[in-house]
C-alpha cells in the first residue's frame, strides 16, 4: 500500500508521520518548496509548523509529483485551500477511475467561494474524492493522542484503505457521507472560533462561556442545514468536537485572534500579519453562500464587520 500526501504543511506532516510509525502503509510526501524539502530531509523537523517535534529520520520526501504518484493507492491533498485547484490540475494526468483522492485542506476558494469537494467535481476528474476532517491538532496527532476524526466518502474501498491504516492508531475513524456537512463545519467552526474567543475575553465566565458555547453550535447546525448539509452529521467528530476544541481552546489560532481582536486590536492585527487566521479568510466566502434578507446572514455580515473593526463585540452579540 503506497500513500502519498501533498503538502508539508502541520496536518499533513503530523499525519503522514503517524501514519509512517502506525501503519504498514509506505508514505511518501510532496512538496514543491525547497527550504521545506531539505529541512526535512536533512534535520528531520520543520519547525515552521511543527516547532520542536522530531519527525521520523527515515520519511520519504520528493520534490517530483511523478514520482510521489507513481503507484499511488491513495492521494492525501493537504494544502492550503486556494492551491487545491492548482494541485488538483496538475495531477489529472495521473488519476484513473481507479484513483482514491482524500482532501483535507479546510476552506472556500476565494476565486469561486466553492468547497474542496465541489472543485474536484468542477474539473470532472477521474476516481473518487473524499473528505477527513475533525478535532484534533497536529502536535497532538503527530504523537498518536487519543482523537477521532470524520471521513466522508461515498466510495467503499477508500473507506476500508482509511479503516486500515488508523487501526493502530489512537485515532477512531468515523465513516459518513455527508461532503457538504462535514467541510463546512470545517469552516464554519473556524469564523465562530473568533468570535468565541472575543466573547471569552469580554465575560471571562465559565457560566456564561458554556451558554455562548451552546448557542453557537445550535447556530452552526442551522446554519449547516441552511446550507445543504445534513442534521445528523452534527453530533460527529468532525461537526460537534471540531467546535468543542476550536471554538473552546487557547491552542485555536482562530480563538487566540479572537481574543486579541477584543483585548487588543493593534496585537491582533500583528498576529495576523504573522499567523493563517482561516476564519477571518473565509467569512466574506461563507457569506456569499447566504441567501438574501435572512438573519442568518445579518449576523454573518455583523460578525464579519467586527473582523474589519467596523461592528463592536456588542452588537454583534445582539443579532445573535
């Protein structure tokens, strides 16, 4: 069983390695960038993503997409969202109808406002695409904590690949087949982080955090069945402990910025000249999806003011 993962960004690095120590699968990563390339290779880090974590000496990296597919039985894409078009261009030559695609990058386009799933069946590839997401950070899945994560697939034989190599694991894989659903909570998640840590920094009440916190998984739910999803994938990894852990987590890059944008602009607008805020990107894609004259979308839109510094916490907390 060949593996190969595109993109040496956290989750990628983090899942490759534990799929490398865990499973008997050969990985091999990707990456069309040089410095990441002989860092790992020549240190066995990347400190950029992953500070102070030592990856396993013996990782199988290239700079050459043909080589990395080259008897592929499964494609991970784990790159930023607005490379997936990009990527998923130059690897149509390689794909068969026998080809298992996994996505993992979480986000819109911003060209197109499109989900990671809907592209691929934009461009009409050949195999099948599937979606992993759920609650779990990289330096925590890279040292085989106990987590769970969500696969959405249609396509039986990727199901069986993804039960197999995690069986080792410490993760617990949950099988689904609702894309939609499952990549906006993936989104939707990382805009309410924000506002979670704002809220977080104004109350500073567990009391009053647990309400917020409800409230704002009842909003994601409707928001996701608004938007085509399905209700039951709300209680799985990827939905409810996505949430729990993002909107609920100093270790959040979305919370952590909410909690600057609140307590202190300038250090929040730093923090984003140094950190990927992913819900502070992807709000204005997410609002184009709303219909029209729904409360839904005047609290996006309020909530996306906030962001630019143009709504106060206040009133956004009162169309909420």
């Amino acid at each position: 069983m060949q593996v190969t993962i595109l993109g040496t960004g956290a989750f990628g690095l983090a899942l490759g390695n534990l799929l490398h120590d865990k499973s008997k699968a050969d990985i091999i990563f990707w990456t069309a960038f040089e410095d990441e390339y002989l860092e790992i290779t020549t240190n066995n880090t990347y400190d950029k993503v992953l500070t102070d974590i030592k990856l396993a000496n013996d990782l199988k990296v290239t700079m050459d997409l043909k080589k990395a597919l080259k008897d592929s039985n499964l494609i991970i894409i784990a790159i930023p969202c607005n490379y997936v078009r990009e990527i998923l261009i130059k690897i149509e030559a390689y794909l068969t109808d026998d080809s298992k695609v996994v996505l993992v990058s979480k986000g819109l386009e911003k060209q197109t406002d499109l989900l990671m799933t809907e592209i691929y069946k934009e461009l009409n590839l050949k195999g099948s695409v599937s979606y992993l997401a759920g609650p779990t950070f990289a330096k925590e899945l890279i040292i085989n904590s106990k987590s769970g994560l969500t696969l959405a697939t249609k396509d039986k034989q990727t199901e069986n690949i993804m039960l197999d190599l995690f069986k080792d694991t410490n993760v617990e894989l949950e099988v689904i087949n609702d894309y939609i659903g499952l990549e906006l909570y993936g989104i939707i998640k990382n805009i309410l982080a924000i506002f979670m840590g704002s809220i977080n920094s104004k109350y500073q009440k567990d009391s009053t955090n647990a309400y917020y916190l409800t409230k704002i998984y009842k909003f994601a739910n409707d928001l996701v069945v608004e938007l085509g999803g399905d209700k039951k994938t709300a209680t799985c990894y990827g939905a409810l402990g996505d949430i729990l852990l993002t909107c609920n987590s100093k270790n959040s890059r979305n919370y952590t910025y909410g909690t600057l944008l609140y307590t202190n602009k300038e250090e929040a607008k730093s923090y984003l000249n140094h950190v990927t805020v992913e819900g502070n990107i992807a709000i204005t894609s997410l609002k184009k999806r709303l219909s029209q004259n729904t409360k839904t979308l005047l609290f996006i839109e309020k909530l996306e003011q906030y962001f630019n510094g143009k709504a106060t916490l206040d009133e956004v907390i009162s169309l909420f």
